[in-house]
C-alpha cells in the first residue's frame, strides 16, 4: 500500500530501508499524499452537494432480444443443485445476526429452563386430569347411567321400543352436568304412557262378566280378579314403578269345593259374592338334606296372600245346625147383636232343618214359606251368633270359590292349611257399618 502511495511500481526491487534516515522524508511525503487525497474528496463531496443534479437525458429503452425457440430434440439444461456450505446443517443458525452461537453456560440455562416447564406444564395437566376433570366425568357419567338405568327399568316389557324412551336416553346422554342428568323427569313420561297401555288392556281383556285379572310380578306373582271400573282406578291412581311391574289378563278361573272349619272360613261371616284373600295358615316342615336328616319347621315370611280376590260362589253349613220349631196361628172374632161368634186355626211343625227343607223339596209344604222361612238361614243365624255373642264355634262349612286356573293345585294340595281373610277394602255390608260406628 505504501508502495502505490509514494509512486513505485509493483515489480520494483528496490525495498525500502526503514533504518535509514531517509525513513522521516518518506514519511513527510505520504502524510503530503494522503492530505492532498483527503482534501479531493472533501471537495468533490461539496460540489456535489451545491450543485443541484441535473435531470438524465431520457434514453430509449433496447428493445428486448427475443428468446430463442428450443430446437426439436434439444434437451433441456438442467441447473446444477447448489452447493450447501460445509459445517453447516440445515435448520441451525449462522454465527451472525439472531442466529448467533450463544454461550455454552447461556444454551445450558435455556435447555434447563425449557426442560422445568415443560415438566411443569405435564404436572399442572396431570393434576388437573386426576383432581378435577376426571372426578367430575366420572360423576357426570354416575349420574347418566343412573338415569340410564331407571329409564330402562321403567320402559320394559311392552314399552322397550316406546318413542319416548328414545327421546329421554338422547335427553340424558345430552346432559352437560351431572345436575342436569338427574334433572331428566323419567318417572312422569313412563307413567303417563304405562296408564295408556294399561287401559287398552283393559278394554280389550274384559271378560263377559266386566271382569279382568292382574297380575303383580314385584314381590311374588299375586292373581287379583276386580271389576273392570275397579282396574281402571287402580292403573289411574299408580305410577310406573307399579305400572311396570302389572300385567292384565282375561280371567281364567275355576271353581273349587273346600271343607273348612268356621276358623278357617273367616269366623262363618262370609256370604256369597264376598271377595276373599287365601293365606296360608300352618307351618310347613321340610327334610333337612343335611348328614343328620334333621326335620326342620320353616315358617314363610311372604306376607302377601296366596290367592287374592278369591270369590264365594256357594257357603253351605253343616246339618247339625239344630232344631226349628214352626207355628202359625190364626184366629176371628165376630159380635152381632150381642151374640159372640168365634173361629180359630193354628197349624205348628216342629223339624230340624234337613227335615224341614225335605218336606219342601217334596212338596209337601208351600214352597214359597218354606223359601220365605230359610231365606239366609245360615248367614242370619251366624250374624244373630255375631250379635248375640254366642255361636257355635265348631261348625263346618263347605265353600265353592272361584280361583285362577294356574292357583286351583295349590288350593286343593293345601285345604286343610289355609284361612280365608276378607279384605276391608272390599269388606260385606255388616263390617262397613261396624266400622263406621267404630271409627265415627
């Protein structure tokens, strides 16, 4: 550089001697150059601040060479891929600018620092799942599958397809909290369509009496046989948890001969068309099937009756219902000008019952006084023994009842065993004036 400074030429051999003491006149003269240099272009940079610039001449602009037409059967030329400077991967930064290497120690505390919170946010995360949004979906889904199961429950049987159970699993599975899952009213919707299957039932079951039989499968299958105005009260008055459990047939019944003690036929105060309840009265011995072949007594705990709205059709008591003595008198008395004339008439007949319902069967009596006279003689003696406080405790009864078919085994297996209850719901006229007097 200095060389080109002072004048020399390149391929000058001559260097320099810069122990001699030329050494401070060259060094005068390059100081003179580079002053003179300076002070150029200082000059040159007024100069051109003063004077304004001048507009350039407009040119033409060349017109552009066309581009020339590849040839049939050039082949194209292809770029050769750009070389990728060596040591450098892609992806990392440069040395300069944002992408500066930083210190190992600065890198370090970066890495350390994104490792913490990373771990950090997997904790928070973590806890949260296991603290709160996991509890919180597993009470939601507690509280749908409760729902869930209580529509399943009540829309059984006959309703499993019904339309609104549909819409009450899509109203549950929407639910957003569990309040609002156990908000769902499924128990009015069940109902409300179990009253409207029931009472078709009813209409279409009716037998030719205007009679229909329930079935009641909750707690050991129980056979009542009511009156069609009676069924429909009884749907209309219940909910689904009953509804669902009820099933309505045409009765199919029989009529079965029992002989039973006044005891067992509800104290003898039952007459025909009462509806009575058949419990099981004693108890019932069963073999252990133990090594000791030990007889063991159970005693049944069910409290529901065995047959219910059992129905009398016939009550007949023994012969030896004692003796009837019979009298009818008749007697006139007539004056006429103080002369008296009387006339009398009495006829009188002493006979048991047997003897004297004989003697109108062979028509040897009126039939009509002889009906008259026995008209509910066995229920009028045993209401007068009620009245009276006196009755004889050992008579027996013959009853034909009306029962299911599928309950006439169990009443023939066991007549000597059961006990027959009137219901007070269904109670004879003489225990609702009782009761009423009873009870104001």
């Amino acid at each position: 550089m200095l060389d080109k400074i002072r004048g020399k030429k390149k391929n000058d051999k001559d260097t320099p001697d810069l122990r001699s003491k030329n050494n401070k006149k060259d060094e005068s003269e390059v100081k003179d150059r580079l002053k003179g240099m300076v002070g150029k272009v200082k000059k040159k940079e007024e100069s051109s601040k003063e004077e304004p610039k001048k507009p350039s001449p407009e040119r033409k602009m060349p017109r552009p060479m066309p581009k020339p037409t590849p040839k049939a059967g050039d082949k194209p030329r292809l770029r050769p891929p750009e070389k990728k400077p060596e040591g450098k991967k892609p992806g990392m930064p440069g040395r300069g600018g944002f992408g500066r290497k930083l210190p190992e120690d600065d890198q370090r505390t970066l890495i350390g620092a994104a490792v913490f919170g990373l771990i950090l946010i997997i904790i928070v995360g973590a806890g949260y799942y296991f603290l709160v949004y996991a509890p919180y979906q597993n009470e939601l889904g507690n509280a749908k599958q409760m729902k869930i199961d209580e529509a399943n429950t009540y829309f059984a049987g006959a309703l499993a397809l019904d339309p609104r159970k549909t819409l009450l699993l899509a109203e549950i599975d929407g639910a957003a909290t569990p309040d609002q899952a156990l908000a769902v009213d499924v128990l009015g919707p069940a109902t409300e369509a179990w009253r409207e299957y029931q009472n078709q039932q009813i209409n279409g079951k009716k037998d030719a009496y205007g009679r229909v039989m329930i079935t009641y499968a909750a707690s050991g299958q129980k056979n009542v046989i009511i009156k069609v105005a009676d069924a429909q009260k009884l749907v209309n008055e219940a909910d689904a948890s009953v509804l669902s459990n009820m099933e309505i047939k045409t009765p199919n019944t029989v009529a079965i001969p029992i002989i039973i003690s006044r005891l067992q036929a509800a104290g003898g105060l039952i007459n025909v068309g009462n509806s009575v309840d058949v419990y099981l009265m004693n108890e019932t011995e069963t073999q252990n099937q133990n090594e000791t072949n030990q007889t063991e007594t159970e005693v049944s705990n069910d409290t529901a009756p065995k047959i219910s709205g059992a129905t009398v059709l016939a009550i007949l008591r023994a012969r030896d219902s004692g003796v009837v003595t019979a009298n009818r008198s008749h007697a006139q008395d007539v004056a006429i000008n103080q002369l008296i004339q009387s006339s009398a008439r009495s006829e009188s007949a002493s006979n048991d019952v047997e003897q004297l319902l004989r003697a109108a069967a062979s028509r040897n009596w009126d039939e009509g006084v002889v009906s008259s006279t026995l008209n509910s003689y066995g229920w009028r003696l045993s209401d007068f023994e009620r009245t009276s406080n006196l009755g004889e405790l050992d008579a027996q009864y013959l009853l034909l009842l009306e029962v299911p078919r599928e309950d006439a085994i169990f009443l023939i297996r066991n007549m000597n065993n059961v006990i027959l209850t009137v219901p007070t719901q269904q109670a004879p006229d003489w225990m609702i004036k009782e009761l009423r007097a009873i009870y104001g």
